[in-house]
C-alpha cells in the first residue's frame, strides 16, 4: 500500500483537538513531561533562528543583486512597498475590529498565571544563540550586498550550501517536530483552563484574515487594472487558478508555473512575466504579511501587551526584509520571522507557539493571496516597461 501523505495543516488540526481532548484526563506529570519537550524544542527555536535568517536572507540578497536591470529594482521595489502596505492595512484593519470582538486582556489574568506557574518543565537546557537577530539581519544585509557586487564564486557557494543546510533542518526537523510542539502547548493551556478561550480566538481571527485576504486582492488587481488599463475582476478572474493551485500546495515555489501560465493569459508579455512572477515567488509576500501582523495583533491584544504603530512599523519593515526567500515548504514564511516577532514584540515562547498555530491554520490563504498578488505585480511591470522598453 502506499503511504498516505497527510499535511502539515491537517497534522496540526489533529494536534489542536487532541491537545485540547487529553488535558481533560493526562495527570499533571504527564502533562510536564510535554511541556519540558516544548521548553527544549522552543530553546532549540532560539538558537536556530538566527542561522535560519542568515541562511535565507544572505543568499536571497546575492541572488537579487545578479538580476536584470532596471526591471529587478522595479519590480523588487512594488513588491516590498506591496508587502510593506498590506501590513498596515492589516493593522488599521485590526486595530479597530479587535476590540469589538475580543476581550482585551483576557489572557493575562490571576488565575491563569497561576495556573501557568504550576506547570513548569522538569528540566531546562539552555540553548543561548550564537548571535541576537538584528546582528543576524545586519550581517545578511551585508553579506548579501557584498556578494551582489564583487566577483567569484567560492563564498557565495558556501553560503548558498548553508541556506540547502537551514532548509533540510526547516524540512527534516522544525517542520515534523511542530505538531508535537502544538500538542504540547494546547494539552498546556487546556490543563491550565484557558483553551476555549484561545479556540475562540482562532475562530473569529481566521474569520477577519480571510476578508482581508479578499480585500486587498481587490485592491491590488484594482490598482493593476487602473495602471495597465485592464479590466481588474476579468484579471482577477483569470488568476483564479493559480490561488486555488496555492490552496493546495501551500508553497509559492510549487505554484509559479501555473501563475506564470494565467500572468500570460492576462496579457503580460513573456519576457516579463518569466523574469517577474519567479521573482515575486520569493519577495512577495503581501498576503503572509497580512496574516502575521493580524494574528499578532490578535495576540498581543489578548494578552494586554503594547500595540502601538511606532512599534509596528519597525516590526512591518523589518517583516518585508526577514521573509526574503522564505523556503518553499508550508510555514515557511512564519518560521523565517519568528526571530523579529519575539525581538521587536517581546512575544514569549508560548505566545511563539501560538502565533506559528494560528499562521498554519491559514497558511494555505496566506500563500494564495501571496502568488495570486504576484499576477497584479507582473501587469504593472508589463506596463512600465511597454512605455520604457531598455532594461
């Protein structure tokens, strides 16, 4: 028989309900011994994180600097400013839906801190990562613009092995153990009485990210149609695969030759759309940037931490930098920007944890909205350069 394949989405639904169905019967010792596995695996996280940004970011800065031209800056600049834009409108969005349909602070209570004091892990490993995030990012900036404009190949090889390295420990390691480290953390809560009041958070955010997601596809293919002078619901319409394919794979990567087929069918040139919609496929992430600052919104609101937009803004541009080739696997995106949520919004392990659950469980819309998006990117290219055609 062959082996049937279950995804990371179902495997994490199936970790949810059962986190939540065992703490009604595991003993307070069992129940420990998972939350000492998720104190090693989040101590894990940290150290890893900042080699997973240096992995990724480094190389994908190199590989944008060997690009073509003037169309490389064109379409890398609508792209981030696409990424940068879809944040805040999240975050105006949020901020004043929130507060009508969640309780501010309901997470941060007497009794659930008491609570959380009493489950405590058997044992800690200490994991101290060998250099802090923003030290990471710089060093990406500057390891990847160096790259970009000297020659030879040998340290560009090296890092370019290194990102293969971070990305086999994303697949071979992070990837397969999240869905224990969700268990954990749900079996947690529901030993501490708080998981009803975090599944209905998941339930109502999920709600909102998804009209935000139809909203500023919207408002994209409608500044698209108004550049390229096409009609924006017919562009839209002919993208329709391409979102539905996303659905399926959860992976940009996977999905750019049937955006590449329906950018044609919209009427973007060949040339263009060839050079354009695999490039957006790795730095445009405008729907995933929606979705992290919604869900950490949510998060934070519940827990009755700062939110203000001074604080947002450095976390959104930081965002749009941070998932720059973000791995082609389901998570990919969320396990690329950990690293700032808990540097720049203080969020805990737990509250990490939670963020990465409630990123899956919409990871499939986050990344049809992002390809789909990509289609709106190209036509505006296309048009451009059809006035401008040197590169």
């Amino acid at each position: 028989m062959k082996r049937i394949k279950i995804s990371l989405l179902l495997k994490i639904v199936i970790a949810i309900l059962l986190g939540i169905g065992c703490s009604y019967f595991f003993p307070e010792a069992l129940v420990r011994v998972f939350v000492t596995v998720n104190s090693l695996f989040g101590n894990f996280l940290n150290f890893i994180i900042p080699l997973l940004i240096l992995g990724l970011v480094a190389p994908g800065i190199a590989e944008l600097g060997r690009g073509a031209g003037r169309m490389l800056g064109v379409t890398a600049l609508l792209a981030y400013c696409s990424t940068v834009l879809s944040g805040y409108f999240s975050y105006g969005v949020c901020s004043l839906v929130y507060p009508r349909i969640l309780e501010r602070g309901s997470f941060s209570s007497d009794e659930t801190l008491a609570a959380a004091q009493s489950l405590e892990p058997y044992f800690v490993i200490d994991m101290p990562p060998l250099f802090g995030v923003m030290s990471a990012l710089i060093l990406s900036f500057v390891l990847g613009l160096a790259l970009a404009s000297v020659k030879g190949s040998a340290f560009r090889t090296v890092l370019g092995e290194f990102r293969e390295v971070i990305m086999l420990v994303i697949r071979r390691v992070i990837i397969p153990l999240l869905p224990l480290y969700i268990f954990g953390i749900f079996l947690k809560m529901g030993a501490e009485g708080t998981v009803m009041t975090i599944v209905g958070l998941f339930i109502k955010v999920i709600l909102v990210i998804f009209i935000l997601h139809v909203v500023l596809l919207l408002l994209q293919f409608c500044i698209a149609g108004a550049v390229a002078g096409k009609n924006p619901l017919r562009s839209l319409r002919n993208m329709l695969p391409a979102y539905m394919t996303a659905l399926g794979t959860q992976s940009s990567a996977a999905t750019i030759p049937v955006t590449l087929a329906q950018a044609k069918k919209n009427g973007v040139r060949a040339e263009v759309a060839d050079f354009v919609i695999p490039l957006c496929g790795t730095i445009h992430l405008s729907g995933s940037t929606l979705k992290i600052v919604a869900c950490t919104l949510a998060i934070a609101y519940m827990t009755g931490m700062p939110a203000d937009i001074g604080t947002y803004t450095e976390f959104i541009f930081m965002l749009g930098i941070a998932m720059v080739a973000a791995p082609g696997v389901p998570g990919g995106a969320i396990m690329a920007s950990v690293g700032i949520i808990g540097s720049i919004l203080g969020f805990d392990e737990d509250m990490q944890g939670l963020m990465i659950a409630l990123y899956i469980a919409m990871d499939s819309f986050g990344t049809a909205c992002n390809v789909t998006g990509d289609g709106a990117i190209a036509l505006i290219v296309d048009r451009i350069f059809r006035k401008s055609p040197a590169l």
